[in-house]
C-alpha cells in the first residue's frame, strides 16, 4: 500500500457534511479489497464487514468519519459574486484570501475576498471580517456564475498536499480522512490473522455537524466493543501540553467517563507491551468525538478512542505523523487480535 498516495486521494475529494454520496463511493472500492462485505447506507455511512473465526462471535465496530468542514452557496449578487455560509465549525479568520472550488454543475475555482483594509473605516480597522461580509469570486459574469451554480451548490476549500519532514504530512480535511487511512490499513494488516470477533469497519458521516452517522451506524451494528478513531490536538506553540500532544510520538489514548476504563487499561497494556508509543488524552467529560454519541446508543457500548495527533485543525493545512497513523493501526488490530471481550 502506497500510504501516502492513498493519504492524498482521501483528502483531496470532496466530502462536505451531508454531501459524501461521491467519496463514498471510492472508500467502497478500497473496503472492497479487504472485507467479506461491504454496504453503503442510506446517509453512505460506509460499512465493511471482516468475519472472524468464532461460531458465536462478538462485534467490534471501529469507526472514522470521513466528512469534511465546508462552506454553502446562499446567495449570488447583481455583480456575479458568491454568497456563503459554513458547514461545521469554520473560524472566519482563516477564510480571507482562500482558494476554494465551487461545486455547482462543473467545479469553479474561486477566492474568497472582502473590503480592503484601506477603505475600513476606524470602527472596522483590526477587526476580523464577519462571513457574512465576504465573498467568493469567480472571474465570471453574474449570468455565468447563475447558469452553474445555484443556491446549495457545496464550496470546498482548495488546498496542496504537502510532505514534509520527519514523516510530516500537510493537507486539508486529515481530520479525518486519516483516521480512514487508519481503518485501511487496519483491514490490510488483518488479512492471515486469525481473529475470533467480527469486525465492523465503518466510515462515517455527518460527524462534523452533530455525530450523525456514528448515531446511526452504533444503533444498527449494536456491537460489544467499539473502537472510534479521530485526531486530537497536535503540539503547537503558546497551545498547553495539558491539551496538545507531540506529532510522531504515537497513539493518543482517550481516558474517561465517556470511555470504557477496562478496555483502556487492555489498550494500554498491550501498547507497553508491544512498544507502541501513547499519550494519555484525558476528556473529563463529552470526547467531542463520536465516542460520544456511540457510548450511550441502544443500552450503552463499552467505547475506546484512539486520536491521532493534529495541528491546525480546520484549517488548509492540517498537519499530522504519518508515524502516529502507522501506531492507531497497530493498536488497533493488536486489539482485535488480543480477543478481549468477554
């Protein structure tokens, strides 16, 4: 497997919350080659099924969302440019001068500008531009711009797939189109083990607006163990170790009350044992994550959270180890192996 070719690939298609229908198509074709079944839902929650040996076996569900942050078409002016909206959480601070392709009948490429800091007067000087006060620009007459694109139309966020050093990557939307790295190369390192559980491999959707698909697919799975993959935040200066984590250091291990302290402490023993490098991520309380909403589906389902290490979240370059996303891997299938629920 070409890692980080199929890195680029997954980041670079466009996926906005409630918009995946097109890349869950391509994710299919990877879950294709590894699993004994594979299903797209109706929300393309996307669903691959590894049987195990056991003539009664258990479920282990492992999870990533695959959905991405982006902006919306709302409205289009007398001069031809583009109104907008976020989907998911954007800081408008980082929109200014950004490239972005609009997805309307073809794919447009746009930037997105606002007044100049010239023309601001004093009560406007320093502050940052509210969303509603930018716009995209395409280049394009206002009859053009209406003939292609319409009010709905998604907006994604051009971005340059970078490697950098030490095994660093650089791109937009790893959060968390890693953590579907992760579930492939979970399934790729299954294949010849001989694990007793069946395991569920789920890329899911809508988990940047509301945890919506790992709802969903938590309920219909009904597993006895689930293992939710995602990123957490990447060290970054003036950012307090308490809440970030070194990149290349391994697996982020979630502690808490919306985790399941028995399954950590086996997670965390097995990567001990086997030289896996962790950090401890503790979340007093919501992970922010989809362990959050599969904890408490049906009667409740004992959850771990493995993270991936990110800086610049929700923005263009975001950026990641590709070591840590070997490690969630590891430990991952180092869990299905270890034959752990009762």
């Amino acid at each position: 497997m070409d890692i980080i070719k199929l890195l680029e690939q997954l980041s670079m298609q466009n996926g906005v919350s409630g918009f995946e229908k097109q890349l869950s198509e391509f994710i299919a074709s990877e879950f294709r080659q590894h699993c004994d079944e594979v299903q797209v839902d109706h929300f393309y929650n996307v669903i691959g099924l590894k049987r195990g040996y056991s003539t009664n076996p258990k479920k282990i569900m492992i999870t990533a969302h695959y959905d991405e942050i982006g902006l919306i078409v709302t409205s289009i002016d007398e001069q031809g440019f583009v109104k907008f909206s976020n989907i998911g959480g954007i800081d408008s601070k980082i929109l200014m001068a950004q490239e972005v392709i609009v997805h309307g009948s073809e794919e447009l490429f746009g930037i997105i500008g606002a007044k100049p800091p010239h023309l601001l007067d004093e009560s406007q000087a320093g502050i940052a531009v509210k969303l509603e006060d930018m716009c995209i620009d395409l280049g394009m007459s206002v009859e053009s711009v209406k003939a292609k694109i319409s009010i709905g139309d998604t907006i994604t966020f051009k971005a340059y797939p970078t490697e950098l050093k030490n095994s660093l990557y650089s791109s937009k939307s790893l959060d968390n189109r890693s953590g579907v790295l992760t579930l492939i190369m979970i399934l790729e390192q299954l294949k010849g083990i001989n694990h007793r559980d069946d395991v569920y491999i789920i890329a899911t959707v809508q988990e940047e607006v509301g945890l919506r698909g790992a709802e969903m697919v938590a309920y219909s799975t009904k597993p006895d163990l689930a293992i939710v993959i995602d990123v957490c935040y990447g060290d970054t200066p003036e950012v307090s170790e308490d809440e970030a984590f070194s990149l290349g250091k391994g697996v982020a291990l979630g502690v808490g009350p919306n985790l399941h302290k028995g399954y950590t402490n086996k997670a965390k023993q097995l990567a001990e044992e086997l030289g896996i490098g962790i950090h401890i991520d503790v979340n007093p309380a919501s992970t922010g994550t989809e362990a959050w909403a599969v904890q408490i589906s049906r009667t409740g389902i004992p959850t771990v959270l493995f993270s991936n290490p990110l800086r610049y979240m929700h923005t263009m370059v975001e950026t990641l180890s590709i070591k840590d996303i070997k490690a969630t891997a590891r430990l991952s299938v180092e869990l299905i192996k270890a034959g752990v629920i009762n």
